[in-house]
C-alpha cells in the first residue's frame, strides 16, 4: 500500500463516476435486500446505533456491533488488494484503478446478499457459535458496506503499515471481548474445528 496521498494524487482515488457507481451499487444492494424480503430492522422494532450483545436476537440487526470491525477490515484488505492489482501488478494496465471503491463495494455488496440467504444462514447456524443466527437486518447490511467504505477510505490516506497495525489491533480487540474476529469467522465459515467452537461457546 502506499503511504500519504493526496486525494488527486493516488490513482485509486475515486473520481465523480466512480462515486457515482458507488451510490449505484448502494441502492442495487437496498433493492435486492428488500426483494429477498429481508427485515428492514430489528423485529424488536428498535434501531440501535450501537448492540453489544452477540448471543441474543439483535445481533447483526442494528447500525453497529462486534462484527462491525470485520467490515471496516474487509476496507483495509479491498484498498490493499487495488493497490496490488492495478499499481503494484497494473493488471488491465491499471486502468481500473479509479473504479477500485465501486468494484470494492460491489464485492462487498455481493457477500451481504449471498450471506443473508438461506444456505448460508443455515450454514452459520451448524458450524459456528451463532447458534440462533437469522441473517441481518437490511439496516444492519447497508451499514456493514458503509463500515467497509469508512475501511477503505481510510487506509486511502494512512501509510500501510498503520493499517496492517490497525486490523491486528481490531482482530485481537474482537478475539478478547467476543472470542470471534474476522480471521475466526472465515475459518469457521469454511474449515470448522469443534475445538473453536467449544472455546467460543464458553464466552
């Protein structure tokens, strides 16, 4: 990654189309929420700026909760990611480098819908600790892509070894508290171990 840029000067800055897809891209995902008849917010009827609590029924359906850190990281690795396929590598030349938050955010959006349909609700419910796991709210969604945004916008501005520092920080800070992170997430997700499973749950 690189270090301080300036807004005109990094080719990954997003010009006035690439903001524009982005709001696109925002919206798409809003419809195809509501399409999937996912809950607007909470069934307890609240919206919560911020739900601490993992193990209940308003997890993952407020505005942020332990799982908001994961998003904000996805940020940080996407911003990675463009600065190695189109600055490090130049693949297509570079040219896709000012399209590089829309792309991010469609791969984000992408994962919001794929992680609120059946299969992988059920999924979650087998192999992790998230036993009574529902999928999320749409409030909740729309607000995991805006974490992951504020992640790559923010590793835009910082050198890349303060962002390295700042998800190890935001991965240890998760693993202490909710005994889950985004690292954990994945592994459960894809490889579960019951032994995981089993410390996890003594949380």
């Amino acid at each position: 990654m690189t270090g301080r840029a300036s807004l005109t000067g990094n080719p990954l800055a997003a010009h006035r189309g690439a903001w524009l897809a982005t709001l696109a891209l925002f919206l798409a995902t809003l419809a195809i929420l509501l399409a999937m008849d996912r809950p607007l917010i909470c069934t307890c009827g609240d919206i919560k700026l911020w739900h601490g609590v993992v193990q209940s029924s308003g997890n993952s359906q407020h505005i942020t909760d332990w799982y908001s850190p994961s998003h904000f990281i996805h940020g940080l690795i996407m911003y990675f990611l463009a600065w190695l396929l189109w600055l490090r590598w130049s693949v297509f030349g570079g040219r896709l480098a000012k399209w590089a938050l829309p792309i991010a955010v469609g791969i984000e959006a992408i994962w919001e819908v794929v992680e609120n349909t059946p299969m992988i609700i059920d999924r979650y419910r087998e192999v992790t600790v998230s036993f009574g796991y529902v999928g999320d709210s749409i409030v909740n969604s729309m607000a995991d892509i805006g974490w992951m945004m504020a992640g790559f916008l923010i590793a835009f501005r910082l050198p890349w070894k303060v962002s390295v520092a700042l998800a190890v920080l935001l991965e240890l800070l998760t693993l202490w508290i909710i005994r889950d992170n985004l690292t954990l997430n994945v592994v459960m997700l894809f490889w579960p171990i019951e032994a995981i499973r089993e410390w996890q749950s003594l949380g």
